[in-house]
C-alpha cells in the first residue's frame, strides 16, 4: 500500500565560504526557520544541516523540507508577502540553493 503526502519541496543549501558549519546552522535554526514558518499553508518545515566534518562527502551543507497539500498551495505561499522575504533572506547565509519539487510517496513494509 502507498501513502501519498501531497506536495514537498526541497532545497539543496550551500553555506556561504567564510561561514563556520555552527554559524550556518545557527542563522538557519534561529532567524530564517523563524520567516519560512510563517509561510501561507506550510504545513511542515523540516531542516537538515549536514555536517561536512562528519560526512565529508556530502556534496552540501544541509537540506530544507517545506511541505504544502498542493503545489498550488506552494506557489501561492512563495508568491506572497513571507515567501518574498524568505527568499531574500537565502541570500544572508547560504551561497548556492538548488530547488526540487517532488510528492512522497511513502511504502509500507
């Protein structure tokens, strides 16, 4: 049986050059989460730093989570008043984003 849980999109973060793993990860947590939970129909926002000390292949620093019911409801939250400034705000700590837009679909086992 498969569950499908509507619409995710993710985003592939490089941190900025002159940022340590801890000052990423810090401005991430505590000023950006702060603006991107506020987006219109969010209904889940997950990040996930990864700590290329730990796990020197990573090929990036972290990844966010935004989940919506559709990918009308995704648009419409990107399009407005928050999705604009959280869009801005990307640029104040990390280098590069690289966006997906995928459903999970989740298998039983």
């Amino acid at each position: 049986m498969s569950k499908n849980y509507g619409f995710k999109y993710v985003s592939f973060l490089y941190k900025k050059d002159h940022q340590t793993f801890d000052e990423f990860v810090s401005y991430w947590t505590e000023v950006h989460a702060e603006i991107a939970i506020k987006l219109p129909k969010l209904r889940k926002y997950v990040i996930n730093p990864i700590d290329r000390r730990q796990s020197p292949e990573s090929p990036v620093d972290g990844f966010c989570e935004l989940w919506f019911d559709s990918l009308e409801d995704a648009d419409e939250a990107f399009s407005s008043s928050i999705g604009s400034k959280a869009f801005q705000d990307i640029t104040n700590f990390v280098e590069r984003a690289v966006d997906i837009k995928t459903t999970e679909i989740e298998k039983s086992i």
